[in-house]
C-alpha cells in the first residue's frame, strides 16, 4: 500500500473569503436540519425526515462544519476574529497548522487512519459510476422488509396501505430485484428467498448500480466517510439528495403516510409503477456528478 505524500496544499483562501463560504455553509446546513433539531428538542420523531439522521449516525452539528477540500489551506491574515476561528479548526482532528501560519487538513494523517474503509469506497463508488441505471426495482424493498411480518415486528409505527394480506400479494406478484445489500440485510426471512439476487457486503463492488434509490442515498455516507477531504458544499448536498429520496422510498412503500402529508406513489398499479421510474431515472441523473465529484475527492487522497 502506498503512503500519500505530503505536499504543500495546491490552493490558499483567505479571510474573508473563506469566512463568508464557512457562514454560508453553516447558514445552509442550519436551514437544512432545523425541523429535526426542533423535533428533538420536543422529544418527537418522524418517520420520513428523521431516518438519515438515525441510519447515517448523524448529528446535525456535523453537517455544520465547513470543510474546503482536501489540498486547501486557510489564511486568517490580520483578521482577529478569522485567526481565532484557525485556532479552533487546527485543534480539530486530522488538521494541523502550518509553518506560514495558515491551517490545512492533515491529509496523510487523515488516510493512515481510514485506508481500509477509503479504498473500499472507492472501489464502490468506480463500480457503480461505470454501469448504466438499472430501473424498475418499484422499490419493492420497503414491501419485503414487512412480507409476511407480524404487526408488532414493524419497525415503523405505521399502517400499512393495502393490509398485512395485499401487501404480501404485492410482493409476490412482482419481480422482487434488489441489489443493495444494506436493504436487503433487512428483508424478511420469508423474503430473501424470493429476491433473484442475494447481495452481501463482499459482493457490494460487483452489484451496486445507479440506478438503485439506496445506493444514490448512500453518496450522503461516502461524503461522511471522506471527512475533511469533502468539501462543504458537496456534502451538503448528497444530504439533500438523500434526504429527497427518501421521501420517494417512503411514499413507494406499503405504509400510508397521509397523516404525514406524503401522497403515495401506488408501484400496485400501472401509473404508480410509471411514477416511480421517471422518479427514480432523474434521482439517478442528479446523483451521477455527486458520485463523479466522490471518486475525484477519494482520488485526490493517493488512494
């Protein structure tokens, strides 16, 4: 395994250019995650909104800090206030302060620490940017992760649409092709037979599509993985995207989410399965430049 060389970053910001990027960053984030801050103050969960927060592990002060890529250090200048800012951020791990003064993330440091799970993901995120879009898969996951489940099993708290009995007869009665392990790891037991694939960590690489709603969700968690590398504004929106698909998962699935203001997508009929498609081909158009811009990112670290 190489070593990524240490070399002196390719670009500098100064203040206060970099300041006003790191306010509006945490402006945006803050806006972002205001609903979800709200509600867990109140002690109150949502069942389509809150998912990223709880299935990522993460916090929405997360979201809040600036990152301006790899190879970028920052000058605070004669600004006191920007100076004390860099006092902070070279405390921060996997950042250190240079000897001109500026601070830089530590790159090196940064891919000594997490090789192992960089190059894996780069390895997922080459994979699924060479293949074309697989359409179709009506997000029939939600449904086989309640095939044949008792009530009290559920893991949300909501009812189903069509019943415990049409919802069986859904997925029995349609192709059930789900290549995301990470959904799949979830099914039913008396669902994974009926899946035509059996995916498994192992054959991630081999699998992951673009077309997939969970695999163009999961840029959010490649943005997370590349850390301080990321910048803020790609990380902010692979939140986004992920946040809007998820939206479409929950509305294709079997649970009736009208009292949450979602109308369903009804993947039981002709033009629910149609809905879906065109839903899920442009969510796979708005993912490709994200995907593109994460193996430059993990590319840059010498992976």
């Amino acid at each position: 395994m190489s070593t990524p060389t240490v070399t002196a970053p390719r670009q500098t910001l100064r203040a206060p250019e970099w300041v006003a990027r790191e306010d509006a960053h945490r402006r945006r984030a803050r806006e972002l995650t205001a609903a979800h801050r709200e509600r867990r103050a109140r002690g109150e969960r949502h069942a389509v909104e809150d998912f990223l927060f709880d299935y990522y592990s993460l916090r929405a002060g997360r979201l809040e800090r600036w990152h301006p890529g790899g190879h970028v250090a920052l000058d605070a200048g004669a600004d006191p206030a920007a100076a004390e800012r860099l006092d902070e951020r070279a405390g921060w791990r996997w950042h250190r302060r240079l000897a001109d003064g500026t601070v830089t993330a530590d790159l090196a440091g940064f891919v000594a620490d997490r090789r192992p799970a960089l190059e894996r993901l780069l390895t997922v995120l080459r994979a699924t940017a060479s293949r074309p879009a697989h359409l179709g898969c009506l997000g029939l996951h939600e449904w086989a992760m309640v095939y044949r489940q008792p009530e009290e099993e559920r893991r949300h708290g909501l009812p189903l649409r069509l019943g415990a009995a049409g919802t069986d007869a859904v997925v029995e009665s349609h192709p059930v092709r789900c290549s995301h392990f990470d959904a799949f790891r979830f099914f039913t037991r008396a669902a994974r037979p009926v899946n035509r694939l059996q995916p498994s960590r192992e054959n991630q690489p081999e699998l992951e599509q673009p077309g997939c709603l969970h695999a163009n969700m999961d840029l959010l968690r490649a943005a997370l993985t590349l850390g301080p590398a990321c910048p803020g504004d790609l990380l902010l929106d692979a939140f986004e995207l992920a946040r809007d698909i998820r939206v479409l998962d929950m509305r294709a699935s079997p649970y009736d989410l009208t009292a949450l203001g979602h109308r369903p997508v009804r993947i039981e009929t002709a033009e629910g399965r149609a809905e879906y498609v065109a839903a899920q081909r442009a969510f796979s158009e708005r993912a490709r430049p994200l995907r593109d811009r994460l193996v430059g990112v993990a590319e840059g670290l010498g992976l």
